[in-house]
C-alpha cells in the first residue's frame, strides 16, 4: 500500500488592503486625541515636525520589520526577531520591556478614555479609567468572539472622522496662530518626538500576522509602509488644523483640543462625533494592550524564560486568563502612580530601544547566518534605512527627560538579572548576541573524524617530547616550531645567515628529537625554525599563517590579574586566536583510564572529543564526571542524566561511563576523583571579558591536582584575549617591524 504523504499548511487569508487596516488600526488610537496639547506645550506649533520626524523613524522601522517577518514569518513580533538575532538574554530584555510599555501605553488609554467621558459627563477622571480597565479586564477574560470584526468597524469609523475634521479645518487654519512657530528652540522638537512616539506604537504588531499575509513578499511591506505613511499624513494634518484654529494658550489649556476645534467647526455635533471617536480610540487602545500584553508571557513561556504559571489556558474560556488579570491589574496600578505625561513617555521610552534593536537585528542577520532566516523582501537601500532607524532613535532617549532614562535602564537591569537566574541555561535560543556577532550560531565541531592540524611551540628537549606525543595522539598535522629569538638591535636575515653557518647545539638536538619521536602512521610532521624579535608574536603570527586548529602549550603559573611580560605561554593564551590546549604536567606513557570533567559547555564538549581522539590511539577507557550540587532539582539532575546516557549510547568506538556526582564544590568534586584517572580533561571555565586568562575553575583544579590536566580553551574573537589580539595585530601592523623569517622542514 502506496504511503499517503501529509502535510501542515496555515491558511493566507490577509491581502494587501486587510493587512494594511489591520497595520493602520494598531496605531490610529488615543495618542493622536490626548497628546496635541501636551505637544503643542513643549515644543509649540514645532510639534508638527515632532510628529514628522516620529514618522520617519518608524517608516524605517517599518521597512526592518518588513524584512524580518518575510525571513521569520513567526508569531511574537518585536520578541520574537529581536531574540533570534541577539540571543535569549535580550529576549528576556525585550519581553519584559515591550510588555512593560504595552502595559503602560494601555494606562495611558484609560486616562485619555476618561478624559472623553468627562467632556460629556464629569465624573472624576481616575474613577473613570479605574472602572474602564476592570471591565477590559473582564472582557478579555471571558474572552470576546466578534471582537475582530468591531475593532475593523472602529477603524473605519476614526478614518471617517479625522478626515472630514481634517478637511473641513483645513479651512479655519488662520497662520498667524503658527507664530512663533518654534518658541523653546530646536531642541524641543526632538524632546516632544520622544513623547508623542508612543502613537506610532504597533508596527511590530502587524508582523506577528505575516504567516497569515497573501504573497507577503509584496503585501506585507507595502502595507507596511502604506500604514506608517497614511498615519503620519493624518497626525501632521491633525496637528496643523489644531495649532491653526487655537491660539497657543488655548491649545494648552485644554485636555480635548480636538473637541475644542469640532466645537468651532459643527457646534454639538462635531463636538459629539469627535468624542465618539475619541472614545472609540481610547477604547480601541487600552483594550488592544491588555490583549497583546497578555500574549508576550506566551511567546515568553514558549522560549523558557518564564514560568508555565502565566501561560496556563483557562478550562472554560480558553483565554490566557492569569497573564491578562496581572497585566490589568499592573495598568490599573499605574494610574495611581503616574500622570498622563509621564505615561507617554515610559510608555514610548523603551518602545525607542525596541526600534533600534530591531533594526539593528537586520544588519546582524544581513552579515550573519542563521538557519530559516530567508527574507522574501530585502531592503533595497539597506543599511541607510537601518542607521536612520537606530540614529533617530537613540537621538531621542537622552531629551526625553531623566525618568524615561531610568526606567529603560531600570528594564534592561531586571530583563538580565531575570536571565541570568532563571533563564540562563534553559532559554531559547541558546546563543547569545556574541555567538551571532562571531557567526558561531552553528559551530564547526570537531570530531574524532576531523582533519586536526596542531601547532606545538618547542624550545626545551625535556618537554618536547610530552607535548609532541600529546599533540600527535589528538592531532593529524603535527607542526613543531621552534622560535630564535633575535635581539632588536640585529637585523633578522644577518641572524638567518648566522645560524646556518654556525649551527647551534641546541637547535640541532630540538631538530633530532623532533625527528625521533613516535609518529602514529599517516600523520604528517612539519619542522618550523622562525627567526623573530619576540617568541609570542612569532607563535602567534605562525599559528595564523599555518591556520592551525589548535596551539598545544605547557603549563606555565599564570598571574591571574594581569600579563606576565616576560612569559611567552602567558601572551600566547592572551593574543592568539586559535583554540588551546594546555598541557599541566607530563603526559603518561600509558594511558588506561581518562577522567572528562564535563557541563556540557562548549570547552567540555571539545575536550570530550579530544578525550576520544586520544582513546581512540591509546586504548584508554573514558569516563565522563558532571558534578552537580545536592540541592539541584530533581528535574534538572534527571535531564543532566539522559544527556550523559546519550553520550555514552551515541559513541560505539570507546568504552564510555559516566558519573553524576553530588558536591557542593565542582571543584572538589572533580579532584576528589582525579585519582582513580591517569589524566584529567577539563574544558576552561573562562568568561567573556574577564580578567584572568583562565577560569577559576579549571585554574585552580589544574594547580591542585596531583595527575597530568588538560585545559581546553575554545577562542572567542568578542572576549578580552580575542579584543587584545586584533589590537595588537593593528599595533604590529603600524609598527615598522620586518616580520620574522623561517625555515621549513617537513617529514611523513
């Protein structure tokens, strides 16, 4: 019987004119009806040009997030995009920031909804927008069925509106009003952007619908830049109508201008149909961010970086009940707390770092891989429309005024810290923004089948030897180099000369014993004699030339706080950027039993393949020691222990075991079972941007134990050691220094 093949599809339902009121509704809402006056207040009939630059940086903005939802048509929006191209730790950031500001641009709906009620009935404004929020809440919870289609009738119903008002002030504008049309200076125009910016938040939004989007290669980019560019055009007319037709003391004091100005237009009836409109916008908003507020724990919780606890489904109303009450009730919260103003601004500050991040998203994906990421629409003018975006923005956080400044730094502290306790570890996806920037997203493993190509610097017959035999049993291209060192004030083709009349004993026997050690069949060996005024530069400058795998050095005592000057090994493991390995010790002349300290970081994981390699050519045995302290959960010791039986079932050539041990030391712990090993590999423990070259850890392990360790340490470009090397090749390279010279003598 034939195999019935079956697949999955999400139907595209959106055209070009569905998404494009969809992208035009989310941001035609309530900051268009409360801001004017507050606008007209800072930055005078300016203001105009503060809701044209807004504009501008969003149809940036637009074209990026065009671009992203093509390539990752995924639901989450900002979250989602900003999380794949920087890693979990800005996810965590992103979700709790744009939830956040989501949170506070719902308050400021209350307020401006309150405002709308009080021009028809005073009841106390905060009463107003308490009850508001508590009966959203209830709607949200319950869950509302046709509220799809009454949010299209909303939008058609505002459009209506503002463009008759629109039209018919266009009118009454008198230009005498417009001066002085700058009255607090330039500056203020870019401070007032920053707070009129939250009206043009939700253009992430729209592109967490870009799977359900018809041909969104052309539909969802043009509806895209059709929304920002029709949003734009109609808050600059409302603004110009408004600073027209009131003078400026009237324009700041009222609440409602726009009321005011349908007064002058149609009496009660444009008064009437301008707060309806206000309502409904009002409305639209606040109810708009408790819906999507409640959504970002769900894309959240998907990711690990919360708990289940928020994303719980209800039984009976299907709705994500838990994560709207807390966001209800954190916007409820903060109009106790905040005026109107303070609530534009907190509400837009963050949503300005979200614009940079995405945009500076595109150009990470643009220079660096990631699998799935294939953009159907592209941005022609790529990167200008990216550096626009990202100027424009970060332009406006400084004017904004010192509390928008704390809470952004304020999120960006709790997203990390919330990271770095929680989500560290089990959050997805696993990379970090340095693991993009270095394209190392999907690393180059090296396997016990893989081509190794070792570098050992050599300068001591009593351990050469040691490191030879090392380099030869996890290595297949063995390059020995032995570094002349030549004083400055001789010029290195007079010591070339030199040394081939005069051979040096040292040099001779280094050659000899480098001749004589066992070589496993098949390996090649190469011989180096380089002629340089600095031992380090010329290993470091010969490991980049060869394009070895890995440097195999001897253990020297490190100062743990700053560089040695005169210890080569140490300069070494600062500057090059090759992987290491470092020998501590002697290396056995029989090898039954290898101990792998592992945690399932990238170092362990290379020097549990070294540790095969090694097996495979010795015949040891391997086993592999995870410690992990007793007051771990029980989830996670049972999810270290399958990982470990994977290991172990997945590799058929070496004898493999494991153990999971309990200590509250990891360091104790591995030492404790160093014994029953003939030599211990451990991969380096370092962070990024530390002081000490090694990490504590596998320092300190290595100083203690009383068998051969093996350090492994991957190289990181975006760390201390890889920063300090590309400086220094800068240094060398505007140094007038001749290179050093070389000899080469190979043997199979």
């Amino acid at each position: 019987m034939v195999a019935i093949k079956s697949e999955e599809r999400l139907g595209r339902s959106l055209g070009f004119f569905e998404t494009f009121a969809i992208g035009t509704g989310t941001m035609i809402g309530a900051g268009i009806f409360i801001l004017p006056s507050i606008a007209i207040s800072q930055a005078g009939p300016a203001s105009i040009i503060s809701f044209l630059i807004g504009g501008l940086i969003s149809m940036a903005t637009a074209i990026s997030v065009a671009e992203l939802a093509t390539g990752m048509p995924k639901a989450g929006g900002s979250y989602y995009f900003i999380s794949r191209a920087m890693g979990a730790s800005f996810g965590a950031i992103i979700g709790f920031g744009a939830w956040l500001a989501l949170v506070f641009k719902g308050s400021f709906a209350l307020v401006g909804l309150a405002d709308y009620v009080f021009v028809l009935y005073p009841i106390p404004i905060l009463i107003t927008a308490i009850v508001s929020g508590l009966i959203l809440i209830l709607i949200n919870y319950r869950g509302a069925r046709s509220s799809g289609s009454l949010q299209n009738i909303i939008v058609i119903f505002l459009l209506a509106i503002l463009a008759i008002f629109i039209m018919q002030g266009s009118l009454m504008v008198e230009t005498s009003n417009f001066s002085p049309f700058m009255p607090f200076g330039p500056t203020s125009i870019f401070a007032t952007t920053g707070l009129i910016f939250i009206s043009y938040l939700g253009i992430t939004q729209l592109a967490a619908l870009s799977e359900e989007v018809k041909n969104p290669a052309k539909n969802l980019p043009r509806a895209l830049i059709a929304s920002v560019v029709t949003v734009t055009l109609i808050y600059t007319a409302i603004m110009i109508v408004i600073s027209g037709t009131l003078t400026f003391e009237e324009s700041i004091n009222t609440n409602t201008p726009l009321v005011d100005v349908a007064i002058m237009m149609d009496g009660t009836f444009g008064k009437v149909m301008i707060v309806l409109a206000g309502l409904f916008a009002t409305i639209s908003t606040a109810n708009a961010a408790v819906l999507s507020s409640s959504r970002f724990p769900f894309a959240m919780g998907r990711d690990k970086l919360i708990p289940e606890w928020f994303v719980k489904i209800h039984d009976k109303h299907e709705t994500p009940h838990r994560a709207i009450i807390v966001s209800g009730i954190v916007m409820i919260a903060l109009l106790l707390i905040f005026n109107v103003e303070q609530l534009a601004k907190l509400g837009s500050a963050f949503n300005i770092l979200i614009y940079v991040l995405i945009n500076a998203s595109v150009i990470i994906l643009r220079k660096r891989s990631l699998k799935g990421y294939k953009p159907t629409f592209t941005d022609p003018l790529y990167p200008y429309t990216q550096i626009i975006g990202i100027i424009g923005s970060l332009a406006l956080l400084p004017l904004m005024g010192l509390l928008p400044i704390l809470f952004t730094l304020f999120v960006v502290f709790v997203g990390a810290i919330w990271y770095k306790y929680y989500g560290l570890g089990k959050a997805i996806p696993k990379y970090n923004i340095f693991d993009m920037l270095e394209n190392n997203v999907y690393p180059k493993n090296v396997t016990t089948n893989s081509q190794i190509k070792i570098l050992v610097p050599i300068a001591n017959p009593e351990q050469e030897i040691d490191l030879l035999q090392l380099a030869d049993n996890i290595g297949d291209d063995i390059i020995g180099l032995n570094v002349i060192r030549i004083p400055k004030q001789t010029s290195l083709s007079a010591a070339r000369d030199a040394f081939h009349t005069s051979k040096n004993t040292m040099e001779t026997l280094l050659i000899e014993k480098f001749e004589e050690f066992p070589i496993i069949v098949g390996h090649e060996r190469e011989y180096i004699i380089a002629f340089d005024h600095s031992v380090a530069n010329s290993i470091i400058e010969q490991a980049d030339i060869e394009n070895v795998d890995f440097i195999v050095i001897g253990w020297h005592e490190l100062n743990r706080l700053h560089y040695s000057m005169g210890n080569v090994a140490t300069k070494v493991l600062a500057l090059a950027k090759n992987n290491i390995v470092m020998l501590n010790g002697y290396f056995p002349q029989k090898i039954e039993r290898i101990l792998v300290a592992y945690n399932n970081k990238e170092n362990s994981q290379y020097g549990l393949t070294l540790a095969k390699r090694l097996a495979k050519n010795t015949g040891a045995k391997i086993h592999i020691l995870r410690v992990v302290k007793p007051n771990d959960k029980e989830e996670k010791k049972t999810k270290i222990r399958y990982e470990l039986e994977q290991i172990v079932k997945g590799d058929k050539d070496n004898l493999i075991s494991y153990e999971m041990k309990e200590h509250y030391s990891v360091e104790n712990g591995i030492l404790g079972s160093v014994e029953k090993a003939d030599m211990l590999i451990i991969g380096d423990s370092s962070q990024r941007f530390r002081l000490s070259l090694l990490g504590m850890l596998s320092y300190n392990v290595a100083k203690r134990s009383n068998r051969p360790v093996l350090i492994v340490k991957r190289h990181k470009p975006l760390s201390r050691e890889g920063i300090s090397n590309a400086l220094m090749k800068k240094i060398i390279k505007m140094t007038p220094i001749r290179k050093g010279f070389k000899m080469v003598h190979k043997k199979q």
